[in-house]
C-alpha cells in the first residue's frame, strides 16, 4: 500500500507542475482561444474587427511581467494611430482584461 501511494503522488506531482506552466505560447493561446460574444475566440472577434474597418493588423504580442503574461494585440488605424487590446494571464492560466478595450470587446 505505501509503494502504491508513493507512486500515485510521484504521478500527480508532475500533473499539477505541468498544469502550473504556463509560457508565453500557452498564454497567447489561452487569451486567443477565450470565449467572446456567442462563444465566438477572442481571436475570432479581432478578426472580424479588422476586415469590418479595414485595419493593418500589427500582430499578437506577449510580454512577461513578474508573475504573469500580458497579452495583446494591436491593430493600425492609421499612420501615426494604433489601437491596442491587452489582457493579463495569471499563473494558473486565468485571464483579466487590461484596460476598458479589452472589457468592451466581449459586450454586445
């Protein structure tokens, strides 16, 4: 029985390290795959924004701060003007919008 124990911890430690990993892919992943408005991805909805007032479109960009990601993509409305949709992603994987772009994005 206590090898038996042992051994079910042993495989349970690496679970919950895995689950705790998150990198920058995992995160722009994460907020990417989010659901939006009628269960349409987060990145879906951008996507629409883009094609709809024909924006350049500048691309995702992750970056790490201290115990998160910051997640965001920004899109040219014109030559000097950009417009920014950021989200945070916690260690556990859990997103929050960052600034009121980001909260408005998913409301109808």
């Amino acid at each position: 029985m206590r090898f038996f124990c042992f051994t079910l911890l042993s495989l349970l430690i690496p679970l919950n390290n895995a689950y705790a990993q998150i990198d920058e892919a995992k995160a722009e992943e994460i907020v990417k795959n989010s659901p939006c408005i009628d269960n349409v991805s987060i990145d879906d909805t951008l996507k629409d924004k883009i094609r709809i007032r024909s924006q350049r479109d500048l691309g995702w960009q992750v970056f790490k701060e201290d115990d998160q990601f910051d997640v965001e993509r920004a899109f040219l409305m014109n030559k000097s003007m950009q417009l920014r949709f950021r989200w945070h992603v916690n260690a556990e994987g859990v997103i929050t919008p960052d600034g009121t772009r980001a909260e408005s994005l998913c409301i109808k």
